[in-house]
C-alpha cells in the first residue's frame, strides 16, 4: 500500500484583502505583499499563486529590463522565505484593452495586447522560477451573444494557447473554467470545455485544468465530478478549494463552510486518485468576510485549510468494507445515512 500523501498548500496574496466589495470601499488597511509573503510558512502555506502584476506591479508601463529586475527581487524573497511560486497568471480583467474580452475581442490590436500581456506574464513565471501559467479567461465571453461569433472566438482561444505553448518550449498552460462573471456567458465553463482545447492544442501533454469549487457549483455541476473527470484524464494541474452558497455571484467561502458532504467528496476524489503525490498543491482561493475586523486578516486560510485536512482523516477512516457491502447490496439509502454519520462524527 502506497504511503499517504502529504499535501502541499498554496495561496494568492489577494486571499489576504482589504475587504472590499462591488457595493462598497475597503474595510481594512492595505497590507503589502512583502510582508504577506512571511506570512505563508507559520499558517501551513508552501506555495504563492501569482498574477503577474503581483510580481511586477505597473507592468504595462515598465521596459523588459524592468520587469526583470522586479522579478528577480521578487525571486529572491520567495527564497528567502522558502516559498515555491506555484504559477503566474496574466491579469486581463482590468485594461482598458480587454473590457471586450483580450483574446476573443473583435479588435485585433486588442487581441495582440492581451497575447503580448500573456508572453509578459510566462516570462515572468520563467523568471521567478515557476513552469506554469494559469489562463482564466474572465472576460472571454459576451453580455449578448450576437456580439461575437462563438466558433471564431474558440478557434482564436486555441491560437492563443498554442501561441503560447510556442513562446516558451517548457511553460505548462492551466486553463481555469469558469461559466459566467464578469461576463454574462463566459467561454470554456466547464473542466471538459477545458480539456478538449487541451487535445487540440499542438502539445497537450503541457495543457492542462485547474478547477475551483465555486466555479463549478455557479456552473450547476459537482466540484468533485468535474475533479474526477480531470483525474481520469491525468489532466488536473491544481485545484482552488472554496465554497458556495447557491448559484450567485463568486462568494469565495471557507471551504466546507456551505457544503461539508460536497468538500468531503472532493477531498474523497483527490485522495482517491493520489493527487498531490507528484508535488501538485492544494489551492485555496478564500476571501474573509467583509464584517472581519483586523490589520491583516488570515483564519479564513487557516480555517480552510484545517477543514480540508480533518476531510482528509474522514476519508482515511472511512470504512470501505462497509461502503462495499452496501454497495453490492444496492443499499443506497443505508451508504448515504452511513456517509452522513461517519462526516458527523456519529458512531
């Protein structure tokens, strides 16, 4: 029998926020991300999630020479603290440029912005020691659906991936579903979405997903199934665990804080595959809530992350003889009483 995998952590520096919100200002003082970054280690944290002007704040008006020097101080710092950069991601929600959409635009010198802002961001990912860059493609889609022909649209999303793929000969691409906000309709909802652009692009070995929970729940579906069928496909990259409540705007909840039974079967589905036993992280993406009073706030990280490991001992000690005999027995009603007591902690 195979040891037990030893989960390794992540988070974004914008998991620690000043708590603002569509509706009102921020909450909180700002706290910057050099001193987030010393954070990570006494909280349980192993990996940063980067965009890339995380790295490189104000990167659309810096020379090469000065993006470098802030990625390589950024570099520093991570090793300095003993972090692992798990991926860059390009922010292409907030330019001017992109407020149609970057590479699905129906402007051409819009499209070249966003695939120039991409190749910006792989080489910083380069540059601070990470082979990964994370495509969540926030504002590829339409408010109206005659604004742009889909077909096209799609065929220009695998352009850009190949474009990118073509850029640096070792960059891995994770592609990040998400079915609907900013957008109306968003391009690529779904892990299957996904994959399939994975399988058409020139390498699909380097193409990948990267599923987070309350992208699936907003999209109707089972976050542990959309795992699953990436699993089965060895193409799940990350993960970004949170949680729900109801098919709404992007809540970023405590993991397990709305639906503890589907947090239990995600953790069920990647401990089950053995994810995490190739040095893949356990992303969280979590914001506090807004009534949370402090300078800089951190227990919803640490919260969720023991959520998740006290999942991780639920299934361990779940007794699969048990599971066996009712599952034979076609016992279902007796399986989901057996999985409710056993999640409750009721012998």
């Amino acid at each position: 029998m195979s040891k037990p995998t030893k989960y390794r952590f992540s988070f974004g520096p914008w998991n620690i926020s000043e708590g603002a919100d569509p509706f009102g200002p921020e909450v909180r003082k700002a706290y910057p991300h050099e001193k987030k970054y010393a954070l990570y280690k006494q909280l349980g944290f192993d990996g940063v999630q980067f965009h890339d002007d995380d790295v490189v704040p104000g990167i659309d008006g810096l020379t090469p020479e000065q993006i470098s020097k802030q990625a390589a101080k950024v570099k520093k710092i991570l090793s300095n603290q003993g972090l692992v950069p798990e991926f860059v991601a390009p922010r292409l929600w907030f330019a001017p440029q992109t407020v149609d959409g970057g590479f699905t635009s129906n402007s051409a010198k819009d499209r070249r912005y966003a695939l120039d802002r991409t190749k910006k961001s792989i080489d910083i990912a380069r540059a601070i020691g990470s082979k990964a860059t994370v495509l969540w493609l926030a504002r590829e889609g339409t408010y109206i659906r005659e604004s742009k022909n889909a077909r096209v649209a799609y065929q220009r999303l695998l352009e850009t991936v190949n474009a990118m793929l073509a850029h640096d000969k070792e960059i891995e691409v994770w592609i990040e579903p998400k079915p609907n906000e900013p957008t109306d309709q968003a391009y690529v909802p779904t892990i299957g979405h996904a994959i399939a652009l994975a399988h058409a692009s020139s390498d699909p070995s380097r193409v990948k997903g990267l599923i987070e929970t309350a992208h699936a729940l907003l999209a109707g579906l089972d976050p542990s199934d959309e795992m699953a069928f990436a699993l089965a496909h060895d193409k799940l990259a990350s993960v970004h665990l949170n949680d729900q409540n109801g098919l709404k705007y992007d809540q970023d909840k405590n993991f397990g804080s709305a639906n503890l039974r589907a947090a239990f079967n995600q953790v069920r589905v990647l401990e089950e595959a053995g994810y995490g036993s190739r040095g893949e992280f356990v992303g969280l993406d979590v914001k506090t809530m807004r009534t949370q009073k402090g300078k800089c706030v951190t227990d919803h990280l640490k919260n969720s992350r023991e959520i998740f490991l006290h999942l991780v001992q639920k299934v361990r000690s779940w007794d699969r003889k048990l599971e066996r005999q009712f599952i034979d027995a076609r016992d279902y009603e007796a399986l989901e009483l057996a999985v409710m007591k056993h999640i409750m902690g009721v012998k």
